[in-house]
C-alpha cells in the first residue's frame, strides 16, 4: 500500500514537472480564466487586504519631509583686486572643498549651535511620536548634572496654567514630581525650569479620545551632529555654473527647512569669517613689527640729533652720496633676511612648543616673505592632517588605531616642516654672511673720510634704513585693512528652502500602485499555481489530447443549474432544455458507431463513482424511449446501486436476486412513468457481485431481454475500482465511458485505453458530463470533432431568466 502511494505521489510529481515544462506551448486561455473566476473572490480578498494595508501603511507611518537650497560657490575680494594685494588662499578646487565643508561634522556643530535642537519636545499617539519643533505648549530650562539624563524621555502632565508633574521611567522604574510653572526642580540627574507657553493646546490634547501624552528628550551635541550627518545630502548640482545642491530629510516639515537654510547662512559666514581672521592674524603681525621698528627709527634720529649738536654737523654730504647709496642696499637686503629669519624662527617655536598648531597663523606669518612658495605646501598638508584628526575624533576615540595612525602622519609632517625651516634658515645665513662682508669692505673705504663725517653718515643711513622699513609696513597695513573690510563673500543662495507642504515619502499613489501590483502580482501567482495544479479533465479536447487510442466521443452533457436529486430522470419533466437535446445528440451519434438491425446492448462505466453514469443511463434510456423504442435499464453497479432512488423505487427484488434464481424476471422488471421505458434494480447487495455477472444466468436474462426490448442500457460498476463491469463492457454493442467536468482526474484517461488496447473494446466510445457552459464565454471550447448537436438546441432552452442571457448570445454569436 506504501509502495503504491510513493508510485502515486511520484506519477503525480513527474505530471507536475511535464505541466511546467510545457506551460507555454499548451497554454490552454479558457481554463486559465475559468480557474481566475473560480478564484476570485481569493483575487477580491487579496485586493482588499492590500488596499487595507496600504491604508494602514500610510496611516500610521511617519511622513518624512525634504527641503533643499541651491547655493553657487563664488570668492571674490575686490579691494585686493583694486590693491592688486596677493590672495594667499586662493584655492584650486573650490567647490570640492566648499562639499567637504558642507558635509563635515565640525561645521555641522557651528550649524547645530544656532538652531535649537538641543531638546526636542513629542507628542506621543498610539502608534507613533510627532515632534512638535517650534510647536510645543511649552518650554524647558535645564541644567545637567549627570549625562544619563540625555535621551531619556520626560513626561510632563499639567494640572492647571500654574503646575503640574513630570514623570521619568528609568530601568522600569517610575519617577515622579510636581512642579510649579517658572520655577526649577531639583532632580539628582538634572534641574528643570518649566515655562508655559500655550495652556489652551494643553487642554485640547487631554480633551482627545485619547489622551496624548507630551515629553521631551535632552540631545546630546554628538548625536544630534551625527544624525543631521546621515540626512544631510550635498552634492554637485552644475560643475560649470559652481552650483552646489544641498537637500535635507526629517519627520518634521519645519525642521528640514531651518536647518537648510541655518547651512547656507552659517557656510556664508563662515567663508567671511574664516578669510576675515586671516587678514586680522597678518595686521597682528604688522603691529608687532611696527613697534619694533618705530624704536629702532626713534632712537636713530635721537642718535643723529645729538651727534648733529655735539660735533656741529652740517647738511652738506656729497662726499659719501654714492657709498651710502650702496651701503643702503646691502643693508635693506641683511634686514630682509633678518626678517625672514625671525619668521622662521617663530615659526619654529611655534611647532616645537604647541600641541595645537595653527596653521592659519603661520600662512599670515609667511605672507608676502619669499618664503611662502617654499613653507606653504608643509604647512598646508599639515592642516589637512590636522582637520581629518580633528573630524576623526568624532567618530572615534583618542587611543584608538585610527587616530594613532594620524598622529603618526602628523608627527612625519612636523619633522619635515622643522627640516625645511632648518634648511632655508642655513641658506638665509649664508646670504647674510655674504652681505655683511660685502658692507664692510664698503665701510673701510670710509676710514680714509674725517672720523666725524663717517660716524654721522653711519647715523643717517641707519635712519634711512628703518624709515623707509617702517614705511613700507605702514602700507602694507593699509592695504591689508582695506582687504579685510573690502571682503564679502560671493556665494549667492539661488533658492531658498521653503517650508514642504506635501511629504516625499510615503506616498500616497505610488504605495496605492504598489499594494495594487502586489496583490495583482500575488493572484497571478495563485492563479498559475493552481493552473499548473488543475489535474481535472475539463473538455474532451484534454480526453482526445491524453489519450492513445482513437476512441469516438459522443458528446457532452451540460451541467444543470437546477437542484438535481440522486441520478433523476429530466429529459421528461424539460424536454426543450440543453440537458434534452445533448441526450438527443448523443442518441443520434450511436447511430454512427453502430447502425445494423436488432436489439441494442448499451453499457456505461466510469472510472471511480460520482461521475454522473446512472443519471446518463436514465436519461439516455428516456431520450431513447422518447424515440418510440422499448428500452430497459438493468442496474448492475451492485456494491453502490442508484437506479432505484432515480425512479423511487423498491429494491428487495433485482438483478442480485434473478443472478442466484431466487426471483422470476418478470417479477423483477419495474414500469417508470415513461412510455417505453422500464428498468431492473440492483437488488440486495450481495456478497459475490463480480461472480453474479459473469455468470451463465446474466447472458440468459440479457438474452430473454432482447426479445422483448429495443435497446437495453446497463449501468455497470466503475471500472477504475473494481472489474465487474468489463465483462459487460467487452459484450456490449455500445460501449460507453462516462467522465466528470472539473471532477475526473486526467490519469482516468489511462483507463480508457486500459479497455481500448488490452481489453479489446474497440467500440469504446466517451461521453463528458456536467459540462460548465458558462465557461464557453470565456472563449474555452469544450468540443471536439463531433458532439456538438446541442449547440442549436439554444433557441429551445426555457429555463427562466437563464434563457434570455443564452438567447442575448446566440444574437449576438449570429451577428
């Protein structure tokens, strides 16, 4: 039994595959739709289920909102252009650094700093939070005492205008304390001043069905900076026109357009800000050379004022022009290099000493020096080291690998600046050795003048010198003044955030459209499912396609839409119905298989019960009686008998009791309530059918039948469970195999040509019944060949409203 289910199971498997494999070349479209109809209400309830979802989807997720600015990078300094004042940060790529800028955390800090997002204020629903930014009844002052505080929630109840409590659930554990409005409450975590602001949309949420609650929660600066960092989008809009496009995502409708908009401000003053402190760091150093060298100017016309009383000096130098002049030169060359080498060695000490370089002030420090081209690039890899330390540091922690790693970096850049100083140094010190000997062998050439003459020429050409270097700075902070308030930043904001007045996600045609498809998707998928399952014989095309013997259809039996008792008689209470004239179709159609003179033997089996074989006997028996032609029906299905609940008939005395010579036949015979027609139950079920039947007795009575009758029909057991009904089969002048509609399995076929091959019946021939006519609409064609004789019989179907729809067809099918 085991063995013959796996057989089963494997048959059925192998039918399975094979229906896959040749899916798309016996796409049968009428079973397809026939199976959709038979399953849509499943298709309804998939549709409503998603809509229901979808709904519920966009009721209860949290809208997210996006604003968005545009802003055109674009530095300008026009008071450097009218001085022709050399731009020390001009940079290359301004617009790959104005988006690391735009996206770094450190300028997310400053951004954060001037918008209040360091508490947030909710209120909480059933299913979910709305923040109520710039919204909120009311306002809280705090001061932290422990850092666990922050991201708590804070319940805050009022009772009245004038107090209230508030409420922390802490590790399961509730905390509550009252508290009046305007004065602080002292909490082991924090001290709290509440404010309020709008009393009357307090009332209004206790007033609601349900009451929702307001809290708020303490943002720590690093995850508010870190959160703002994953909606932040920037990117490159318009390469060619500088464009930048700067978009932002939030719950919150209000809060995406302020902190877009707090961007574009604060980047703007920051590029002011940061080009401003530059030029302040350069006049700083302006000023401390100043001082030094108006000192050094001072003393030098004190010097030459008191030599010029005490010796008696007058202005007459013609002598000493040409060699002063010279002089002059060689000594404005030694201070320029002194110069650079002060700079240099502050620059020095500035590495060496701090452990937090600015890079800005040695980039003042070396402006307008012929040092700058050689220092600058040190110093600039430098400050990009230290920046992406600085941004590291956010994301890290200070031991870790990561930031050794840059420090290590950093510690190579310093080495390296400290030997590039070391080297320009030597080589300044060269030089200057050169100059200074050069001066003296100019001022030993003086030696020769009077001593008085030299001294005061030494005087004035030290006067010289330091006038004309302090003029020089005095320009030189002129210029940089003028450039730091002649500075305006060009970066124009080409469109402002505005405040969204419609969600980006979800949305509501796109969800609808997607829930839609799904549930399409899903029912297709259920559909082909099933299709590929239907393992059920629906036309004789399948019975013609499956089988491997010719074997002759007489035609279908339409399916009645009437409540039909057990196996009754209908030909004769509706003679004009389709289920009348497919039995008349198929009473002609005999007629083509065997046409000679004499008594007719006409037996019907099936493969399993329930296939609709005794309501065929019957009603071809009557359709045939309608012919004028004597018929009888013997019931020879012993095991599970019908007939006589077909006519409502006794059963004590049948073919059962005439097998075994208990009863007479003509006891035995029963009269209907049709002309022509009489029929044998199947009598007390006996113990041995199959011995019964084929004994020498039945040919007896089959024999005694046919004197007296026309055609005899027997309504033999089903073949496929067990073989008392071949025996008749293979004797019969009309044999006869009746399948089920949408109830026979396809492997039944197989029993078909069981007979056909190796039980020689070669007469077989196959009527289909409870045939679904509705699917016909659907363009499947249940015919075959012939036995299609009923088809004309549409004009004659009167079954109520069923025949107006089938008339409206058969119009519109002659159209």
């Amino acid at each position: 039994m085991l063995q013959e289910d796996i057989s089963k199971t494997s048959e059925n498997f192998e039918r399975y595959k094979e229906r896959i494999s040749n899916f798309s070349g016996e796409f049968e479209l009428g079973l397809f739709l026939f199976i959709a109809r038979k399953n849509l209400i499943w298709v309804i309830t998939l549709f409503v289920l998603a809509l229901t979802a979808s709904y519920l989807y966009l009721r209860y997720t949290p809208p997210t909102y996006e604003s968005h600015s545009i802003i055109q990078i674009q530095t300008s300094n026009q008071a450097n252009k009218v001085l022709n004042v050399e731009n020390i940060y001009e940079n290359r790529n301004e617009l790959s650094e104005a988006i690391e800028l735009l996206r770094s955390k450190v300028f997310l800090k400053r951004v954060i700093n001037k918008l209040p997002l360091d508490i947030s204020y909710f209120n909480e629903g059933t299913f979910k939070a709305n923040e109520l930014y710039r919204g909120s009844p009311f306002h809280v002052n705090y001061k932290i005492k422990d850092e666990s505080i922050i991201g708590q929630k804070i319940y805050v109840h009022f009772n009245s205008a004038n107090a209230g409590y508030i409420e922390i659930i802490k590790n399961k554990i509730e905390f509550k304390k009252e508290f009046k409005t305007g004065d602080w409450i002292q909490l082991p975590e924090i001290d709290i001043k509440i404010n309020l602001l709008n009393f009357a949309q307090i009332q209004n949420l206790s007033n609601q069905v349900k009451q929702n609650l307001t809290y708020f929660v303490i943002n720590s600066m690093d995850g508010i900076v870190s959160d703002c960092s994953q909606k932040l989008d920037v990117k490159l809009l318009n390469e060619a026109a500088k464009t930048i496009l700067i978009s932002y995502k939030d719950l919150n409708a209000l809060k995406t357009t302020d902190i877009i908009n707090a961007i574009t401000d604060e980047y703007t003053n920051f590029d002011v800000e940061r080009k401003s402190e530059s030029s302040k760091s350069i006049i700083g150093f302006i000023d401390q050379q100043l001082d030094v060298v108006y000192d050094r100017l001072k003393d030098s016309e004190n010097s030459i004022q008191e030599f010029k009383k005490t010796n008696k000096i007058n202005e007459n130098q013609d002598i000493t022009t040409t060699n002063i002049t010279r002089l002059n030169g060689l000594d404005d060359q030694i201070i320029a290099l002194e110069m650079e080498e002060s700079v240099l060695s502050k620059i020095e000490k500035n590495i060496s000493n701090s452990k937090a370089i600015d890079t800005y002030s040695l980039l003042a420090m070396l402006a307008g020096t012929s040092l700058e081209s050689n220092i600058s690039t040190a110093v600039n890899s430098l400050h990009k080291l230290l920046i992406q330390k600085e941004e590291m540091l956010y994301e890290v922690t200070p031991n870790s690998e990561a930031i050794k790693a840059i420090d290590y970096q950093i510690n190579i850049q310093k080495n390296l600046l400290k030997e590039s100083i070391k080297s320009v140094k030597e080589n300044l010190s060269i030089r200057k050795k050169d100059l200074q000997s050069k001066t003296l062998e100019f001022e030993g050439k003086f030696k020769e003048l009077p001593e008085n003459e030299v001294e005061y020429a030494r005087l004035q050409r030290l006067y010289t010198i330091n006038e004309k270097y302090y003029t020089l700075l005095l320009e030189k902070k002129t210029e940089y003044s003028i450039s730091k308030a002649g500075f305006v930043s060009q970066n124009l904001v080409l469109e402002k955030a505005m405040v969204p007045s419609s969600p980006i996600s979800p949305n509501r045609k796109v969800t609808f459209i997607g829930y839609s498809l799904a549930a399409l998707l899903i029912s297709l998928v259920l559909i082909v499912i099933k299709y590929l399952a239907h393992n059920e014989i629906t036309s004789l095309n399948e019975i013609t396609k499956h089988t491997h013997a010719s074997i002759s259809i007489l035609g279908i039996v339409p399916k009645s839409n009437q409540n039909i008792p057990v196996s009754q008689l209908l030909v004769d209470k509706n003679p004009k119905s389709l289920v009348a004239e497919a039995f008349r179709s198929i009473r002609t159609n005999l007629q083509f298989i065997s046409n000679e003179p004499g008594a007719k033997v006409i037996a019907l089996t099936s493969t399993i019960s329930g296939e609709g074989k005794t309501f065929v006997a019957i009603n071809l028996a009557g359709i045939i009686a309608f012919s004028g032609k004597k018929v009888i029906i013997l019931d020879l299905d012993m095991r599970k008998p019908k007939i006589h609940l077909g006519f409502n008939a006794d059963n004590s005395i049948g073919m059962s009791t005439l097998l075994i010579g208990k009863d007479e036949l003509h006891t035995a015979i029963k009269h209907s309530g049709l002309d022509n027609l009489d029929f044998i139950t199947a009598g007390p079920i006996p113990p041995n059918p199959s011995e019964l039947i084929i004994s020498s007795k039945m040919e007896e009575i089959i024999t005694h039948l046919k004197a007296i009758y026309d055609v005899i029909i027997i309504d033999n057991p089903p073949v496929g469970l067990v073989s008392d009904g071949i025996a008749m089969i293979q004797k019969a002048d009309y044999p006869i195999y009746i399948f089920r509609a949408d109830y026979s399995k396809r492997n039944f076929i197989q029993n078909v040509d069981r007979l056909f091959n190796e039980a020689n019946i070669k007469k077989l021939s196959v009527i289909l019944n409870g045939v679904d006519i509705e699917r016909k609409s659907y363009g499947y064609n249940y015919g075959y060949g012939y036995g299609y004789g009923y088809g004309y019989g549409y004009g004659y179907y009167d079954d109520g409203a069923k025949s107006s729809r089938i008339k409206k067809r058969s119009f519109f099918k002659k159209a």
